[in-house]
C-alpha cells in the first residue's frame, strides 16, 4: 500500500479529501502537514510514495517545495500532485513535467480521491493544458469578435477564459469569487476595475463585431441593437467556443466569420 501525505494550508478541504482516502482504504495517508518547511524536514527522515501539495503555503510555497523534490535522486522521488487556485496557469506552465498532475480547487474530495488512486495505478491519463495553445486559440478568438487589444478589458477577458478552458471544472469557478479577483491580481488592479474594465471591452466588441460571428456565438436570434451579454455569459461562451476550437478538425485554420459562413 503506498504512502500518502497532503500538504495544505486550508485544512477543511485537506480533510475531506484525507477523510475520503482514508474511507476507501487504496492508501496509507500520512497525517495532514500545513507547512511545506516542516514537510522537507520530514520527507528526508520518513520517505512518502505520493505528495499532494497545496501551491499556497505559508513559508516554504508549493512551487519551492516542487522544485526541492524534483531535484531528488529519481528513486527518492515521490509521485507529485499539486492542488491550485484560479489564475495559476503561468505558474504551473513554469513547472513543465515536475509535476504529475494538477487539481484545481475547489476539489470534489470524493471524485478528487478517485483520480488520485487511478492516476497512481496508471489507470488514467495525465492530460495538461498545452497553456501556449489556448493562450493562442483565446487571443485569435477575441481579435476576431473586435475587443479592441490596446484596452485593458481586453487583458482581463483573454486571462479569464484562460482560466477557464484550463480549469477541470469551469462550472465549479466562481465569477465574484474566483475569476474576477485572479484575472485582477494578474493584471494588478482592482476587482471592481476588473469587471468594469471587462464590460466596457464586451461593449466595444458588440459595437465593432460582425453580425455573423455574434450569432455564431451567442445565437441567431441576436440582432445588432440587442443588450451585450453580461461578463460570465461572455467569458464562458468563448472559453467554450474555443474548447471547440480546439476539439475541431478544421476551425484552427478558419476565422471565425469563415465558420459563422461554413454553419
């Protein structure tokens, strides 16, 4: 049975998730740390199989931590899980193949414990955003519906559908909670600044856009006087056109008129 440890700072979510684990009885789960110091103090005298390890700790952080047990000798090395926040796509970009596989939180603990346990046996695919990908699918999508890129609402869209064709539950993210506060640290401003700076951006974009690629997005029953979609509707709508894009054959090569055309 292989031996696990989680190391989070928000402990009513490492607990369910811990209490989970511990009820399927697939590992040995060592107890709960909250500090990533006191965790490579410890992984030197008592070897762990599997690490899960929260990005935000205090002191030491997450991305440390990774870094310090990447560099073991490989037959040290534990298989390493990370848990993130919205808005940390550049930072596990940085990680490369350090990691095995990322959780974005909120987590589901039951659904959460089941991945764990297959990703560990080798029975489910280690897929990660290709983040270069979709940063290039997300810029194109909004150069071509017109939100004008010198605007500072155009930073903040294209970091908020980032976010959410990357996240493993977009469903699960929060506009008010989640989206708005890390689209704003990422562009350092104000939450408030955000979702104002994010509205006029979809305004100028309604303004400017072909009438053909606003009902590719949002509907044929759209016409040009007709109110903007409010930022969620937007920001989701695209992030899911893109998902699209990126599933689809042929719609990299096409702009979006060319697809409104070929529909």
């Amino acid at each position: 049975m292989k031996t696990l440890r989680i190391v989070s700072a928000d402990m009513e979510a490492a607990e369910g998730l811990q209490t989970m684990l511990i009820r399927n009885k697939q590992f040995r789960v060592l107890p709960i740390l909250r500090d990533g110091r006191e965790l490579l103090e410890r992984y030197m005298e008592e070897r762990t199989d599997v690490l899960l390890i929260d990005l935000e700790l205090p002191g030491i952080d997450g991305l440390e931590i990774v870094e310090a047990v990447s560099s073991l000798p490989i037959l040290r090395r534990p298989q390493l899980f990370v848990m993130a926040g919205a808005g940390t796509s550049s930072v596990l970009e940085r990680m490369g193949d350090e990691i095995d596989y990322c959780f974005l939180k909120p987590l589901d603990p039951k659904k959460a414990a089941a991945q764990l346990y297959a990703l560990t046996r080798g029975e489910a695919p280690v897929v990660r955003p290709d983040y270069g990908y979709v940063e290039y699918l997300v810029t194109r999508t909004l150069f071509s519906l017109g939100v004008p890129p010198h605007l500072q609402g155009y930073h903040l869209l294209r970091e908020a559908i980032k976010l959410v064709n990357c996240a493993d539950h977009p469903a699960r993210l929060s506009v008010m909670k989640d989206i708005y506060p890390a689209t704003a640290r990422l562009c350092g401003t104000s939450v408030s600044m955000a979702e104002h700076a994010m509205r006029h951006a979809i305004e100028c974009a309604w303004m400017r856009a072909d009438i053909n690629t606003i009902q590719t997005f949002f509907g044929y029953t759209v016409e040009a006087h007709r109110d903007t979609p409010s930022n969620s509707a937007f920001i989701y709508m695209v992030a899911d056109r893109v998902r699209m894009r990126m599933d689809s054959p042929w719609g990299e090569g096409l702009s979006l008129r060319e697809e409104a055309l070929r529909a």
